[in-house]
C-alpha cells in the first residue's frame, strides 16, 4: 500500500512540476537521484559517467515537465530515460574508447570491496571473482545487458523492465535467459 502511494505521488509531484512548482521537482530529484546513479553505474561502470548521466535524465524529465501525462509509473519512464543515454554512452563509447570502460569497471570493482574484515587471500579471490563476473556483463550486448542490471540489481519485475527497454515481457524473458546463459557459460569456472 505504502509503495502504491509514492508512485501516486510522484505523478502528483511531476504534475506539479509541469504547473511550475519547483519544490517538487526538488522532492522527485532527492528521492530517485541515488537509484537513477547506482543504476547507471551499472551500466556504464564509471562513477564520473554515471553522474554526469544521472544529471542529464533529470535535465530531460525538467525540459519535458510541459507535456509530461502520467500514462505510466513515473519510475517507468525515469529508468527508460536513464537506459537509453545509458546506452547511448555506451555505444558511442566503444567507438570513441574501445576498452577504456573496461579498465572503469576494473577500477570500480577494486573501490566496492566490502569492510568485513577477510584475509589478503579472501579479498584477493573476492576482487577477482567480482571483476570477472563485471567483465563477463560487459559483454553482453546492450539489451541484454541492460535487462539484467535492471533484474538483478533493480529486481524491477519483467513488465517494468518491458516498458523501460520498450519491448514485451516474452521479449525481456528471452533477452534474460541468453544473458543468463551466456553468463553461466563464461563464469562456469567460478562455480
């Protein structure tokens, strides 16, 4: 009931803001800002991207207050807006930089080791399995790579990520179990 409400009020907060209430956008900005960022960072694997990303969905969700209409979840139409720069950046990207981002997510994965205390062997093992399993959702192609960050880091349901990746729930169930395949496939060392 409590999760009904606060998608109810940031349709309400965003039709406010299309009526010029800057207060709200405030509300909306400070309530999703953290998972639009965390989300992006998954994709792209580079803090300073995900940031400057995250700043640009909000700069868009702003110049589009006008003719915003409340026909879907606002969160639906917030993480649609942050996976296609997402994957804009990506794709341009890969031309511009070829294997840069994967030296990011190298990097990334060497800062997001937890503070629990292992052995030099434990962390080792720990920042290798965690690079590999990055690298191996790297490279899955964009689609699908998006539709797991959104499963399994998101745990959006298959109709949220349907809508955000603009397609149907078969097609996102499909888009999951090659990723997953694949992925099983290259980490079948790990198991």
């Amino acid at each position: 009931m409590e999760a009904l409400a606060a998608i109810e009020r940031d349709a309400e907060l965003m039709l406010r803001v299309r009526a010029g209430d800057e207060t709200s956008f405030a509300v909306l900005l400070d309530r999703h800002r953290a998972p639009v960022v965390h989300f992006l960072y998954r994709m792209v694997q580079n803090d300073a991207v995900s940031e400057e990303l995250a700043q640009e969905v909000f700069l868009r969700v702003y110049r589009s207050r006008a003719t915003y209409e409340p026909t879907a979840k606002f969160t639906t139409w917030l993480f649609r807006i942050a996976t296609h720069l997402a994957l804009n950046w990506i794709r341009d990207g890969k031309k511009e930089k070829g294997q840069e981002s994967l030296t990011d997510a190298v990097e990334g994965a060497e800062r997001q080791v937890p503070d629990r205390q292992p052995t030099v062997e434990q962390e080792l093992l720990y920042e290798v399995k965690l690079r590999e399993v990055r690298e191996a959702i790297g490279m899955l192609p964009e689609k699908q790579r998006a539709a797991v960050m959104m499963h399994k880091y998101e745990e959006l349901e298959y109709s949220r990520i349907a809508k955000v990746l603009n397609c149907s729930e078969s097609a996102v169930k499909s888009l999951l179990f090659r990723a997953y395949e694949t992925l099983r496939a290259r980490l079948a060392h790990m198991a």
